[in-house]
C-alpha cells in the first residue's frame, strides 16, 4: 500500500513539475523583472521602509499591519522548508540545485510584487461580506466569468497544498532521530503527531490574529538563532567556502553525480525554491492581501523582501553548512531533515543537533499556523466562509496523518499541489500585470511629489 501510494505521488509530482512549469514560473518572473524594468528591486529601500512602520495606517481596512503580513507570510515559507527542503533539494539534484533555487527567489522578488499588489488591490467579499484577499478573488474580482474555473483550481490544490503534513512528519523524523537515535518506538510517530495537533489547535482556534501575534513574537528570533548557527558552521569552515560556492555554479550546469542531469537538477531546483519562497504559488497574496492599507503597491513592495529572507539568505546559509559536512554525497542513507541534522551534528555536535531541534519546533509550528489560515480561506471560498470553522478539525487531523506516513508521498503530494496553485495565481497575474503597473506608476508618483514637499 505505502509502495503503491509513493508510486502515485511520484508521477503526480513529476507531471505538474516538468518544464512547462518550470517555464512558466522562471519565465513569468523574467517579464515581470523586464515589464517593470526592475522597479521592485530599485525600490527595495522604500519596501524596508513600509516593512518598518514609517507608512502604517491602522484606520485603514483589512487585519494586519505591514510588518505582521510579512511575519504571517514568511511564518509560512521560513520553516522547514528552509531546513528539509534544501537538504531534499541537494540529495536529489546536488549542489547546482541550490543555483537554481537562487535564480527561483531571485526572479521571485518581482512576481511576488505583482501578485501581492493584486491582492490588495482586487480583495473581495466573502459570503458573509468580510473583505479577503487571494488569488482566488484576484480571479473572481478582476477578470471576466470564463476564468472563474482557475479560482476553483486554487482553491482545491490549497486545500491540499496548505495542509500540515511536510512539517509534522520532519519533525517527527528529527524528534526521532535525536530522542531515539533512528530508532523510534512503534508509538513514537502518533503521540507526536498527537502533541503537535494539541499545540497547533490552541493556536488557531484564535484566528488570524493570534496567528500574527505569535509569528511576530517568534519568528525573528527563531531566524537570528538559526542564522547564528549556520554562520558558526561556515566560519568554522571557511577555507572551503570558495570551493563550495564555485561546486554550485559549476553543477548547475554541468552536474556530474546527480540530479538526472541539466534539465533535471533545475527542475528539482525550481521546484525546492518555489517550495520555500512561494513566489508565483499564490500563497502568499492570501497574508499581504489582510494587510491594513488602501494602497496595493506599498504592500506589493513590503512582499518583495520574502525571497530575499526566505531563500537568498536562510536557504542559502543551510546549503552551505550541508554541503561543507559533505554527507549529502551519501545519497539514500539521510534525507530531509536528517540530512541537515547529521551536518550540524558533525559540526557542533549534540549541541547543534538540540538547537536544530528547537528551531525547527518554533518554525514548523508557525508554519503550520499559518497554512491553517491559507487553507481555510480556500475553504471558505469553496463552500462558503460560515462552514469555514469546520477546516480547523480537519487541519488538526491532517497534523497527525502527517507525523505517521512517508516523506516522499508527503513531499510529492504537498509539492505537487503548490505547482497545481502557481497555475491560476501565474495566469493571472501576467494578465493583470498592465494594471499593477499603471497603479505603481501612480503610487511612485505620488510619493515622490511627497517627499519633495
């Protein structure tokens, strides 16, 4: 049954994450790059700026400030994906994957200025006439009845791709590994996943703004102990930092060991920094779209500085420690988490396996919070925002099928879904991108008149 169930999931993944997507993600982030000639990235100063306070407006409509849409986002792609999800990338495609998930956020940065502007700029009302952002209104708001089919697309794949499952199982594995030593007790598996249910629905039966209060609360201080972990290990090792960096430029487009060769090392590249970031994916719009502005450029700008977080600077920090303990070169005897748990154990020892273990406990869970929030919004779309509350039940029951099944069918299933979201949230947002542009014009105008006054 488990064979049959990989075997499934592998084709499904493998179908949605061929070339044609690959195309659409890195090729749709080009144009956005190239049709705003790079206005998100000249003015990255200005987004530090909302991101900081400067321009809060909390009399305006929506839930969040700036500065909670971006911990309520980043709680969402800073988790495990930044730990398990490079060490999957690495063991499947070796280091030239890393490459490509740096060109993923690189290009990223600009879709998620176009996607998160139309968020707040197309929000609408559910059926009990709260406002809400995402994709899926993006759809319905903004472009005639014929595409109201990719709303629903959206809204079916998040409802599996924002599910718990990925976290609640690296988790589990690293609980394991380092309790049990690889060696768990047949009851190991469900009475964590048990555990984490219980912690996991104390927090989202507060809504939305409990979610962003404890995101805010714990997020940054998860990402400097972790930062301050990885930076340890690559200075504890920085003879071979040169090396390291130049095996990533030369595998990307010469693999030698693995990864199935070019095509394939940036397809599983892509695909792992699109898992982490969630540029284009659509995910993200849900978070920004609650922010409390009327203006959807400042909070498109304020969404910009995910990839740079996310994947240029976590991702890369776990790469790097990854791939100077060299065990990825052991391909089939670690995967996910244990990869990067074994890297730090060889560099810090026992220390640096427990403080994994903490951090990884903190981000997962707000990962978690933050996914029930998405799901349940997709939920709501779909039959309606007064049977929303019922999702929370299904979410806490996900967290411990998830702590009990396979890493691969979970990571195919939820990988494969995030590809099923970027279709409607991409095909959207190239066709709506004039209008965030003659928006951003105005806005840049605007502020600039301001601050000559």
């Amino acid at each position: 049954m488990i064979d049959a169930l990989e075997a499934l999931s592998l084709v499904f993944v493998d179908t949605i994450w061929g070339a044609p997507m690959v195309a659409l993600l890195l090729g749709g982030g080009l144009f956005f790059l190239l049709f705003s000639r790079a206005l998100p990235y000249r003015y990255l100063g200005h987004a530090f700026a909302v991101m900081s306070g400067k321009f809060d407006t909390p009399d305006e409509p929506g839930e969040l400030s700036h500065f909670q849409a971006l911990a309520a986002a980043l709680s969402n792609t800073m988790g495990l994906g930044n730990i398990a999800g490079v060490a999957l990338a690495i063991a499947a495609g070796g280091p030239g994957a890393v490459f490509w998930m740096w060109m993923s956020a690189l290009v990223g940065i600009a879709t998620k200025f176009f996607t998160c502007s139309l968020g707040v700029m197309y929000r609408g009302h559910d059926s009990l006439g709260q406002l809400q952002g995402g994709p899926m209104y993006v759809i319905r708001e903004a472009l005639p009845r014929g595409f109201y089919p990719l709303a629903i697309l959206f809204s079916l794949a998040g409802l599996v791709g924002t599910l718990p499952m990925f976290q609640a199982n690296q988790l589990t594995a690293l609980i394991n590994d380092t309790i049990f030593a690889g060696a768990p007790p047949p009851w190991s598996a469900p009475v964590t996943g048990l555990g984490l249910a219980l912690l996991v629905g104390s927090v989202i039966f507060g809504g939305l703004p409990r979610v962003a209060r404890v995101a805010v609360a714990t997020l940054p201080l998860m990402v400097l102990v972790y930062l301050c972990m990885t930076l340890w290990v690559i200075v504890s090792h920085w003879s071979q930092v040169p090396a390291v960096i130049a095996l990533i430029f030369t595998e990307a487009f010469q693999p030698t060991a693995i990864g199935g060769g070019f095509v394939g090392v940036m397809l599983i590249g892509v695909s792992r920094g699109v898992f982490s970031n969630e540029a284009g994916v659509g995910t993200e719009v849900m978070a920004h779209g609650a922010a409390k502005t009327r203006e959807p450029i400042r909070e498109g700008m304020v969404a910009t500085l995910g990839p740079i977080f996310d994947t240029l600077l976590v991702c890369t920090c776990t790469a790097l420690v990854i791939l100077l303990a060299g065990n990825w070169q052991s391909p089939g005897s670690l995967s996910g988490i244990t990869l990067t748990a074994d890297a730090f154990e060889a560099s810090m020892g026992v220390l640096g396996l427990i403080a994994l273990g903490f951090v990884a406990l903190i981000l997962s869970t707000t990962t978690m919070f933050t996914g029930w929030y998405y799901g349940a919004k997709c939920f709501g779309f779909l039959v309606g925002a007064k049977w929303q509350p019922l999702f929370r039940w299904f979410f806490v029951i996900a967290v411990v099928f998830g702590a009990t099944v396979s890493i691969d069918v979970v990571f195919n299933l939820i990988s494969g879904s995030y590809g099923l979201m970027a279709i409607p949230t991409m095909i959207s947002t190239l066709i709506l991108a004039p209008r965030v542009m003659s928006a951003a014009r105005d806005y840049f105008d605007r502020l600039s008149r301001d601050s000559a006054k």
